[in-house]
C-alpha cells in the first residue's frame, strides 16, 4: 500500500503542477516549465526521471494505492499508474485536540479583536503556490472591519505585511492554534496548488467554516453549510464570499464540527487503512 500526499511518484520532478499547467506527465515530462519549484533543481533531469519512475513502479506487483483526495485520485488513472487499485482516504486529524473553544469571543477579546471580523491562514511554509500574495490581495480590497491573521510566516515576511494583516511566526503550542481557529469567523485557504490541506479539517474541527480557492482536492473537505469553493484566482469573488460569510449565517460552526466529527475523525481513517490491510491479507 502507498499513500500518495502529491504527484511526484507520475511526474519527471514536480510534487504538483497546477500553478504551471503543465500535464506533460499524461504522456511524457520533458522540458520541465518548473524546476524551480520543490523540489527545486538546477537542470532538467525530467524526461530520464520520468523513465526511470515508470519503469520502476509499473515493476511492483500487488500495489495498491491510497490517494488523500479525489483529486489526486482522479490524476492517478490519467498517468502511467492508471492500471493499480486505487483507494481514497482522505486524511485525518484528532478532533479531541481540534475541537471549539468554551468560549470564542473570550479569546478575540483577549487578543483585541473582539470588534473586527477574524480571518485566519495558516502554513508550515508560506509560499506564493500557498496563497501569500492572495491575502495581501484580500487585504486591499476588504474594509477595517477584517482583520487578517497567518500562521507560520518567516521574520522577513512579517516585516513586509501590509496594514491590517497580523503576522505570527510560530505558536508556542497546539492549544494555542486551536484557539486562533475558534477566534476566527473564517478559515481562508487561497492556495493556488494544493491536495488535501489539514489546515482545513483542523479549522472545521474547530467549528471554523473554510472559503478556499477551487484548487486540487482543498474543497473535497467542505459543502455548502460549512463553506464554499470559490473559482481559481477570482479574487473579488473571494472577497464577496468572506463579506457574505461575515455578515449573515450562511454557514454553520455546529455543521463544521459534525462534518469534521464524521469525516475526518483519525480514528475512523485508521480503521479504513485497517479494513484494506485485512482484505489484501486475505487476498481479496
């Protein structure tokens, strides 16, 4: 069993490739439009890794792979991988540690912002494929009344944020970022290239809705009661989407949780894992 988290194992160098659209790899990669995206290269090895990768992978017997999104699964069977079983599983987290704060406006008052709508973006690595850009986008066209906080930027990006946005580098622990995503009227995931952020199931656990950019499998985690998909790089849209979230109860914190309580729950993917290892074992 493989549990694919990207594109890598089909392609001649990219983890993804939807900022570039590039779909060499349906076919053949060679003259690679991105190596300088990760992971990053100073040449172009794409056409003799792509060989290399088909000919060693179609070489394994009894693979069964396990894609974390539709979407991945969806670009599985356009590539040289087609012919394996495929499974989705979608990824999970601890919705005892993810879960809402007792009390939300506490935690804004706490923080000074029991006054301004909270809207929250979070990384381990804040990148342009990651939505930075967007935000300061987001930023310049939405009113006082917002205000944005992203997780997990660099000392340098902090120093180069514009008025409005609140950057932290880093929280001191767990309990924390749950309290940043109960704070937040709206978890904001403007990624230009993405499979399956848990960024989103940690702010749904949390009772967070989630508006995202159509990109990948990141709206796989949400529906209409608990956020919304909004089309790639349609900025305005995006901002209409925040101020209509903000203003009126078209999404639900109760639904959130649910959602993230009946689908991404980690002890329910383990027993998927497990139900798949016991019928290969079988030989099923």
């Amino acid at each position: 069993m493989w549990t694919l988290h990207d594109c890598w194992p089909w392609t001649g160098h990219c983890a993804y490739y939807t900022f570039e659209q590039c779909r060499k790899w349906e076919n053949s990669c060679q003259n690679c439009p991105g190596l300088n995206t990760y992971p990053k290269s100073f040449w172009d090895g794409s056409k003799r890794n792509f060989n290399k990768k088909q000919n060693s992978f179609l070489g394994v017997e009894n693979l069964t792979l396990i894609p974390v999104s539709n979407w991945l699964s969806k670009d599985i069977k356009n590539s040289f991988l087609r012919n394996y079983p495929i499974n989705v599983i979608h990824n999970g987290i601890n919705i005892d540690v993810f879960k809402p704060h007792n009390n939300r406006e506490e935690v804004k008052r706490r923080m000074g912002l029991n006054n301004k709508y909270v809207l929250l973006g979070v990384a381990s690595v804040w990148e342009k494929r990651k939505g930075l850009d967007e935000f300061i986008k987001l930023r310049n066209i939405l009113t006082d009344e917002y205000q944005i906080i992203l997780v997990g930027l660099s000392n340098k990006q902090i120093s180069n944020l514009p008025d409005g946005i609140k950057g932290i580098s880093r929280t001191n622990n767990v309990a924390e970022l749950v309290e940043l995503y109960s704070a937040a009227d709206i978890y904001l995931n403007p990624t230009l290239e993405d499979n399956f952020p848990t960024t989103n199931l940690e702010a749904l656990a949390c009772g967070t809705p989630v508006i995202t950019y159509n990109t990948g499998g990141s709206p796989e985690a949400i529906d209409i009661n608990t956020g919304a998909a909004i089309p790639y790089g349609d900025i305005s849209s995006f901002k209409d989407a925040v101020v209509n979230a903000c203003s009126s109860s078209v999404f639900s914190s109760v639904a959130c949780r649910e959602r993230a309580e009946k689908n991404f729950n980690q002890d329910i993917t383990f027993l998927k894992y497990l139900s798949i290892y016991k019928s290969l074992l079988s030989g099923k």
